[in-house]
C-alpha cells in the first residue's frame, strides 16, 4: 500500500497486523463501501423526514453530508493518483443509471419537501417558474463549470513544447 499521513494511519490501519491476512482488510474496506453507500440512501431519507417536520437547518445539514463525504473520497483518490470520474466512466451504463435512478428521486423528493413550506399557494405558478428558470440557470453554470475544469485537466496534460501563446 502507498504511504499513508498520520490521520489516513489512524482510519485506515492499513498495515496493522491485526488484519492478519490481505483478504480481511480488502473485505473489510469492501465491507466499509457498502456502509458507506446505505449512509448516502440513509441520509437523503433522514433529511426528507426532518424537512417534513419543519427541522429545515438540521435536514440541510444531513443532505449536504453525503456531497461532503464524495468529496473527501475524490480528493483522497486525486492524492493517491486516481481519476474517479474517469474510473466510474467506464461502469456498464446499467450500474450508472441504477445509481442515477436510485439516489435523483430521492434528491427531487428532498428539493419538493424543504422546499414547498417556501411556495405561497396563490403564487405557485409563478414559483414553480422561478425554480424551472433557476434550476436551468443553475444547470448551464454548473455545465459551464464542468467544461472549464475538464478544459484546464486538458491543458495540463498537454506538454509544455505543445502549449500555444
């Protein structure tokens, strides 16, 4: 295994000779992802329950936690030279739809519930508006975002000798 820092040492133990052999540490890191899936369903389901009973600051802290968690896992794996999003890339489409198809409604249904409180009924056409034309808004920035960031892994990639000035 690569060299760990201290913190990642204490998590991991990756080379503590408690695991005894290879095996028990890979089904338990195996084990570990499992668990770490079902506390994503788990905290999108936990965050529409708190929205639902009005408890608005703690249900965005609970559906923010998952993003949070998925960015420690990229940034661990950027360090130690991986490209997730390349990795996941080359999943059978079935698994990433499984997973489009089974984490999005449950993210719509939390959008729906934390939000409705918000939608005075006699306004509610125009809300709906303001959200469509907001979501749109918010998916051609973040569409933007993506291209510009892909756009720079690029050009890093590029040797020096290759750069145009």
């Amino acid at each position: 295994m690569a060299n760990t820092t201290a913190l990642e040492d204490t998590f991991l133990a990756a080379d503590d000779p408690a695991w005894g052999d290879e095996r028990a540490r890979e089904e338990f890191y195996r084990g570990s992802t499992i668990a770490l899936c079902a506390t994503i369903y788990g905290c999108y389901v936990i965050a529409i329950v708190a929205a639902a009973l009005d408890a608005r600051p703690v249900s965005l802290l609970i559906f923010v936690l998952p993003s949070l968690t998925t960015l420690l896992l990229y940034r661990y794996c950027a360090r130690r030279g991986i490209d997730v999003r390349a990795l996941l890339k080359r999943f059978a489409p079935r698994r990433r739809w499984t997973a489009y198809l089974t984490t999005y409604p449950l993210i719509v249904a939390w959008l729906v519930v934390f939000l409705w409180p918000m939608v005075a009924s006699d306004s509610l056409p125009q809300s709906l508006f303001g959200a469509v034309v907001g979501g749109a808004v918010g998916a051609a920035v973040a569409a933007g975002t993506v291209k510009l960031v892909q756009r720079r892994a690029r050009a890093k990639d590029i040797p020096e000798d290759d750069h145009f000035d």
